[in-house]
C-alpha cells in the first residue's frame, strides 16, 4: 500500500491540474471581458445632520481617492500578468485596434479606468508622446486611453440609472410583501430612532447611505456623530439591514407577488443587458471570425452591424482582444445575481469590495473547435496570487460551460425584445383577492408585531 501512495498522489495531481481550467496547450483564448467596481472613493451623499458634508471630502460627494487609483493601477497590474504576461493575448503597448473601453459617466468609474489602464500598460515607448512639448511637459511613462461613455439614464448597464419604469414599478410592489413588512416591524425601533437623529424619515432603502457613510468615515479615521461613536452594536444593525434590502434589490429572499417574480425580474432588468452585452460580444466576435476569409469584401461582414464606434463591424471586431467595463459594486451584485449566486458578494452577503473585478474568458478548444466560457473572480486585499475561477458556481455550469451552455442558462436575463422595450412593459395591477390577501396579512403582522406601526396602504 505505502508503494502505492506516491503513485495515488500522481494520479490525484494530474487530476486537479487537469480538471482547474482549460489547457491553454489544447486551446486558445479568442475574447477577454472585464468588468470592476470602481476604487476608494468618498461618500456619494449622507444624512442632513451628519458631521461631514461635500465641503468636508476634498473632491466633494462620489470621488476617487488617491488610494481608489492606487487600488486601480495594482488591479491592472494583475490583468496585466495574465493577459499580457503569461498568456501574451494582448500586447504590451496600447493598441487601439485591440481594446474597447466603457465606463458608466461618474467620474470616479472614469478615473478608475485611468488608473487601471496606467498599471496594465506600464511605461510607455519612448515614441508613444508628444516630444515637441519639450522636457518634463509630458509624463514619458503616461499613454491616454479612449474611455467611452454614456449619458446615465440611456445606459442601461448602470443598474438602476437608466430610465426603466418597470423596475421602478417592481420595487414599490417590494414594498407590498411580507417579507418587507415583516422587517418594518422588526426593525421599527431602529427606523424610528435613525429617523429622529438624522431629521429625515427612512425606510429600509435608505440604510445603504447610513452604512456607506459611516464606513467611509471609519475608514478614513474620522469620529462619527456621538450617537453612532463607540456603538458597535447600531452599526452593527444597521449594516445589517442594508444587506438585506442589498439583497431585495437583486430579488433574493422575496416570494412572487402578483406577476412580480422578484428573482427572475430584478437580476433580468439589472443585470442582464451587461451579462448579454458580454453574450453579444462573444456571438459577435465567433460570427465574424467565420466570414474573415470569404472571398467577397462585403461577404466579411454582417450586414447593418456596426461596432460601437460606427465602423464596419467584423472589420473591427476581427482585432478586438480585450473590452473593459468599469463599473459600481450594484453592477457586480446584478452579475452575480444574473449567474444564480445567492449571496450579494459572490460567497458572502455586503457589498463587493472597491476594485473588484471579474473576466469572462472565451476560449475555442484546438481539437474539436468548441467554445467555452471561463469567468474569474478577482478579489481585492487578499493574499490570492491568482484569480479565483468560478465557472462551475455559476447555476446552469455546474460541470461544464461550453458557449452553448451559458447563452442557454442566460436565456431568463434577456431584457426582449431590448432593454428599453422591456421597461417599457408594466406589470399587471393586483387584483382585488389579491389585495385583499395583503392587506389581511399586513393586519397579521402588525398584530403579531408592533401594534403603532404605520398603516400601509395597499
């Protein structure tokens, strides 16, 4: 048996080698798409009687901080080693031809894909600047991106910013299950005390501006107001209803209502025109690479597809490598909800830390042409070299996930016959049984809760 035992281990070391990714000996990597949350930056607003307002935070409400670029220039870094490095897809230098970049139109998503882009480049040629500027007018190390943007409320990949009067429908009827009304009750004592110190009334909703401000303050060693100061226990509860309404947001822990199927709604209209803008990519870039060597000019392309900067688009995407989105923390829990995870961070509830990113890798096996989608996970303050892959987490890949596959499984987050057409489809008003059972149990919960709570009005 000891004689055996070394040979059990070869075996079992080959198995894992073997079985943790694609081979890159027996395939080869056709498209990269990342997709991050932004760096450190300063509260986006907060209560009216806080301590710290716009004046009190350098650049004022929503801004990347200096840390925020450094997190983003070490991201890059990170890409860069796989992509450019070890795997030598992209170039080492900027290449226009290679590389799409998208931002939401905040600037501290902006200033984020600056960043990140300065750590996946690096210095630059000496022939990459302006030399007619004369010495020290131009960072020799420094290369300008293209970042490419869109109004907020047109870009439906900005989760909640783009005008969408179904979502906005879906989450007042939030407002009707029990499961919320079940939580006013439970957390009134904590609504009404809030309510009173910041001089606002609040809901469940509004937590998330509490706890991002007083992290934020924390985080950058300042003394919260006396109230909240040295109380661990409220900042406690408080975070701890803002992962629950986090998780209402993406339709976790909700039972239908109505036709308001909360799971398959919420991560559909958040999450997937990003997760299908992905799908769309990868179709687009196999397409085409198909009519590269067609005889016929016009038989390389695909008639009435243009590329997003308006050019011919097989022309374009024949050369694309690498597309990067860069994005806000409400993207990376849509995605996450869109891939069937259960949890707002991936394996664990709260927000995606600044600087997370996923890639979704396309990659065509060299013997049997087929294509498979790979995603990794890149976590940020870890001691992880490498990025975690986590294909087989994603509901629908739990063995495998050829192309096929995941546009298959993503199927239920396509926003038809667009996103805009989609929020455009109100939901069916509830019934008269239906309210009539609300109201009932609404009734029931306050008589099993608090007895002064608020009427809701249905």
């Amino acid at each position: 048996m000891k004689c055996l035992l070394p040979f059990l281990w070869i075996l079992l070391t080959i198995f894992v080698c073997c079985t943790n990714g694609i081979s890159n000996e027996n395939s080869e990597l056709v498209l990269v798409q990342a997709l991050w949350r932004h760096g450190d930056r300063s509260p986006t607003k907060t209560f009216k009687t806080d301590k710290y307002q716009e004046k009190d935070w350098p650049q004022g409400w929503g801004q990347l901080t200096p840390t925020g670029m450094a997190q983003h220039v070490e991201l890059g870094r990170r890409l860069r080693q796989r992509y450019i490095e070890e795997l030598k897809f992209v170039g080492p230098r900027y290449n226009s031809h290679e590389i799409y970049v998208r931002s939401t139109d905040w600037n501290r998503t902006l200033t984020s894909a600056i960043s990140n882009f300065i750590g996946f480049y690096g210095p630059g040629n000496d022939d990459e600047y302006p030399k007619d500027l004369g010495a020290n007018k131009w960072p020799g190390w420094y290369f300008p991106i293209a970042i490419h943007s869109l109004p907020g409320n047109e870009d439906f990949m900005a989760p909640g910013e783009s005008e969408c009067k179904r979502f906005e429908q879906i989450k007042e009827r939030i407002t009707l299950t029990e499961e919320y009304n079940s939580t006013l009750i439970k957390y009134k004592w904590l609504l009404d005390f809030l309510s009173e110190k910041t001089g606002q009334k609040l809901d469940p909703f509004d937590m998330w501006m509490i706890n991002d401000a007083f992290y934020i303050e924390k985080l950058k060693g300042k003394k919260l107001v006396d109230w909240a100061e040295g109380n661990q226990t409220l900042l406690d509860t408080i975070a701890e209803l803002d992962n629950l309404q986090e998780r209402w947001m993406v339709g976790l822990d909700l039972k239908p209502l109505g036709d308001a199927n909360f799971r398959e709604e919420l991560p559909k209209i958040l999450g997937g025109p990003i997760l299908w803008k992905f799908i769309t990519n990868m179709q687009e870039k196999l397409a085409c690479s198909k009519r590269m060597n067609s005889v016929k000019e016009i038989d390389r392309e695909i008639e009435g597809r243009k590329s997003p900067i308006g050019t011919p688009l097989c022309k374009w995407m024949n050369k694309m490598r690498y597309f990067a989105y860069s994005a806000h923390d409400s993207t990376i829990i849509a995605i996450f909800a869109a891939l069937g995870l259960n949890k707002t961070n991936y394996d664990e509830d709260g927000y995606p830390k600044y600087s997370t990113c996923l890639t979704f890798e396309l990659w065509r096996e060299k013997n049997t042409g087929q294509f498979d989608v790979k995603v990794l996970l890149w976590r940020p303050y870890t001691n992880e070299t490498s990025p975690k892959e986590i294909t087989t987490d994603i509901e629908g890949c739990q063995s495998n996930s050829t192309l096929e596959q995941f546009v298959e499984r993503s199927k239920p987050y396509q926003m038809l016959p667009s996103p805009k057409d989609y929020c455009s489809q109100l939901l069916q008003p509830l019934n008269n049984a239906a309210r009539m059972l609300i109201q009932w149990k609404l009734k029931m919960l306050i008589l099993m809760g608090i007895p002064s709570i608020v009427a809701i009005v249905v």
